[in-house]
C-alpha cells in the first residue's frame, strides 16, 4: 500500500483473472462462500486487498446472481470488505470452448511437461477470442482513468493484453504467467502461436516464475515473431513498444493470516489422527493438491508401492493421506486420472491393508483452508512430486504452517518452488525409488535436522512474500511509468 501510494500515486489497480477469489453458492437457501482451491487466487488475494483494487473474473457460483447488485459487482471479503469484485458471466457455450476448450485441453498440457497431448480446435479458439474480447470490454468499463495498473492473470488470457492496449494505450499492462512456458520448439505446436505471442506483448511487463520459463518465452518470440530482443535488461520490442519480461518468484502472504489461529501442530496431529482412526505410534505423509494430471498423483503412489516392497517394515505404521480436490471434471483427461485413482488405490490398499488399516487415505472432495492447515500441521512429511510446476504453492503453504519448526517437505524438481526451497528433500518425481528413498531419509530424519532445514526455509518463504512478489511488479511498472514520462516530456 505504501508502495502504491509513494511511487504509483492515484494509480487504480485492476486485477483480471478467470477464477474468482470467492465463490457465492446456494446451499439450503443460504448464501455460502467456497474459496476455490487455486494458487492464483491463494496468492493474489491479500494483494488486492491490501491495494483495495478492482478483480474482474468470471462468476461462476450457483448464488452469484442473487448477491449482485445491477452492476454485477460486490464487496469483497464479506466479513471485512476491501476491494470491488466484478463478476463476468459466460454462457455454458463460452465457458466450454474458451475454459475447458482452449485454455486446459489446449494451452495447460502445451505449457506443462506431462505428456498429455494438447487438443486444439478452431472452434474453441474463436471462443477464446470472444470471451477475451469480452473481458477486454470490462476492464475499460472498469477503468477510472486512461492509465490504469492491470495485473492479467495466466493462460486464460494470453490475448487481453493487446486488446486492452487498443483501448486504453496509457494503461500500464503487468502479466504475469502462472504456469511454465515450454520451449519454442513444443510451443510451436499451436496453431495460433502468433497471435497467443502479439497478444502477451500488448504487455508492459511480462512475469513468470523463474529465468528459465522467460528464456523459453524469448526464444518463442525470436523464431516466430519480427521482434528486436534485448538481452541485458530483458526486454522485447515489437510493433512498436517495449516488453519488459522478468521472473517474479510467486509466493504466500507473511504472516500467513489464513493458517493463524489454528490448533497448535501437537493438537492438529491429535485430531487427525483421531478423525481417520490412526493409532499414535504411526507415521503420516501428506499430499495436497487438485487431481490434476500434472501433480503425479499417481506416480507417488507407485512410488509408495516400491517404498513397501523395499521396505516391508513399514507396512502397517505408515500412512499416505491425499487431498485430492476435484478439478476441471467435465474434461475428459481429468475423468480419467480420476477413476485411475480410485482404482489404484483400492487395488494398494487391498494388497497392503486390512479392515483397520488403509495405507493411502484418498480424499477426493474440497477441503477448505483450515482442514488443510491441520493436515499440514499433523503430518510427518508432506510429499510435493509434481511432474511440472510453475510454482507450486502447497510446497511454501506447508513451510508456513510448521511453527513448531517440524515436518519434512520432499519436492520435485520440476516445481518452481525446488529453487527456493534448498531445504527441501529434492526429488525426480519421475523415478519412483529416489522418491522412495527421500522418503526413507525423511522418515528418519532427526528432529534437530527438521528443525535447521524448516527454519531456514521458514525464513525464506517469510522474506520472499506475496508482497514483494507484487512489490517488484510494480516498482518495475513504476520504474517503466517515469522512463515513459520522461520520453514523452522530451
Ligand atoms: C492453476 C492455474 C490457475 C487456476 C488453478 C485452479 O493454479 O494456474 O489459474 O485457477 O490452477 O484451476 P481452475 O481451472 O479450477 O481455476
């Protein structure tokens, strides 16, 4: 806020996302609020209230339109009211061809190392066109003034900020990718992979986790587009105007506010492990995600199963609980992964449990922030194996709710968080017996050695906040508005 005020003054910020922060659904003729199980919106929310901004995303709760005004817009939170949300709606025809369509058949498995063939289709990419444009129309209604600070959140969207740049030409445009971006080679798959590449550079400034997703993203540029490409401070020049393209390592708020007031680690075990009848003497690994194909949901249970076999010792005083939060179910590779699940672990626990005993616990429903915070807190380690990862936030969420400076956090390499998070058992997610093996290590690791690694990495999740994620996008937009000004006085 401070930031806003000294260097940014009357600058209205406007946030655009496709999933919003808070999710208004009819239960019982109630009204009742579901925050949707999603990094983006565990990270930019305290950012925006904290900028008292605009958020502009689709609405998509079952009471949505019965708790809006005329305008379709209200305050959010409901407790303590901060900023504006604005709700976009689609019909069933948009959301299926620019939501399920485009952005995750198409674009989420382009930009993930997964192996899940990407679907594209003319038709879901006309959709996508439309409901941008769509989204484009109301920013600019949203707009105060001719030079709004617009934060464009991820893939939904890589065509909005050329459409905003028409409209609003002063407006400062900060995008910021929540995935990978792949090499140009697998990039250049798309169909449209010009137009996604004009679309992005209607941007001030381009942001993705890490060096390596921007260098990819430059090299897309170079071979596809007639662009001048700077590589000191990394800039792209094309049609015209400068893009600046920066890693901004995305993070959670410090302190972390949801996870406060919660049960202390000791008591958090207690209920856990009372609430899934596990005795007290038995060792807990956790995993918290969406069933997503990208998170290796799967591969960590085959790599339990080789954990087992190698180790029969453990059989009977160790117990994998999987948060698994139903994702993007209308879309066929995720029904899949689904019912692979279901069948995997029926199949392990079967072959390794009994009446009283269940090595993996699945739990395939949403869990809201203080059950996850329990489980975070009552396990032993918390297993983050994902395939490929931006970020990955869970691994950084875990990290925060340890106060006791306990618990041990094994984490993919190809998670973004890997390159912060040092501390961590780092691992293949890929090759199950190195997973099988950090598990083994943490499992006998000494609680002295948990406590040097959780401080150190404690601290590092403490300095490098949401905050100052958001804080060096915008003194970078800072920076970039003077040079712009002193340009245009000259
Ligand atoms: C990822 C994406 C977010 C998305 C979230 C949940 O983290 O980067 O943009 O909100 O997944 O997915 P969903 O499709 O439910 O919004």
């Amino acid at each position: 806020r401070q930031l806003l005020a000294s260097e940014l003054p009357d600058a209205q910020v406007i946030v655009v996302s496709n999933r919003e922060p808070y999710i208004h659904n009819l239960v019982d003729g109630k009204v009742k609020l579901l925050v949707p199980a999603s990094g983006l919106v565990s990270a930019l929310e305290p950012v925006t209230r904290t900028c008292s901004g605009t958020w502009i995303a689709y609405g998509g709760g079952s009471a949505d339109r019965l708790t809006v005004d005329d305008n379709d817009r209200v305050q959010v939170p409901p407790d303590r009211p901060s900023y504006m949300l604005r709700r976009v709606w689609l019909s069933d025809e948009e959301l299926q061809g620019y939501y399920c369509g485009f952005a995750n058949d198409g674009l989420w498995p382009l930009c993930h190392i997964a192996f899940t063939r990407p679907i594209f289709r003319a038709s879901d990419f006309e959709m996508y066109q439309a409901v941008n444009q769509k989204f484009a129309d109301v920013v600019v209604e949203e707009a105060r003034n001719e030079r709004p600070i617009v934060l464009v959140q991820d893939y939904h969207f890589a065509l909005l900020p050329r459409m905003i740049r028409q409209r609003l030409p002063d407006a400062t445009i900060i995008t910021f990718w929540h995935i990978p971006w792949p090499n140009s080679e697998v990039f250049s798959i798309c169909p449209w992979r010009e137009k996604i590449l004009d679309g992005l550079l209607g941007s001030s400034i381009i942001g993705f986790h890490i060096q390596f997703h921007c260098n990819n993203f430059t090299e897309s540029v170079d071979r596809f587009l007639e662009s001048r490409i700077e590589r000191e401070d990394p800039s792209i020049t094309y049609r015209g105007s400068t893009t600046l393209v920066h890693p901004y390592p995305i993070s959670i708020e410090w302190p972390p506010v949801g996870f406060q007031n919660q049960p202390k680690a000791s008591e958090c075990r207690r209920q856990i492990f009372e609430k899934y009848g596990l005795a007290e003497d038995m060792w807990l690994c956790a995993g918290v995600e969406r069933l997503d194909y990208t998170k290796g949901i799967l591969d960590r249970f085959m790599a339990l199963d080789q954990f087992f076999q190698k180790n029969p010792d453990w059989v009977g005083r160790l117990v994998f609980l999987q948060i698994a939060a139903p994702s993007r179910g209308t879309l066929a590779a995720y029904q899949q992964l689904h019912r692979q699940c279901l069948d995997y672990v029926d199949e392990f626990n079967r072959r390794y449990g009994n009446d009283r005993y269940k090595p993996i616990i699945l739990l395939d429903e949403y869990h809201n922030q203080e059950d996850i915070c329990r489980v975070y807190r009552a396990a032993d380690i918390c297993v983050v194996s994902s395939l490929h990862d931006g970020m990955n936030l869970v691994a950084k969420e875990f990290v925060a709710t340890r106060d006791d400076e306990q618990g041990v956090l094994i984490l993919s390499t190809f998670a973004g968080a890997s390159r912060e998070l040092l501390d961590a058992l780092i691992v293949n997610p890929y090759d199950p017996s190195a997973v099988g093996e950090a598990l083994l290590r943490g499992l006998n690791m000494p609680a002295e050695e948990q406590r040097d690694r959780m401080r150190r990495m404690r601290e590092v999740v403490r300095s490098n906040n949401v905050y100052r994620w958001a804080g060096s996008m915008l003194l970078d937009a800072a920076r970039l508005r003077k040079r712009n000004e002193a340009y245009e006085a000259t």
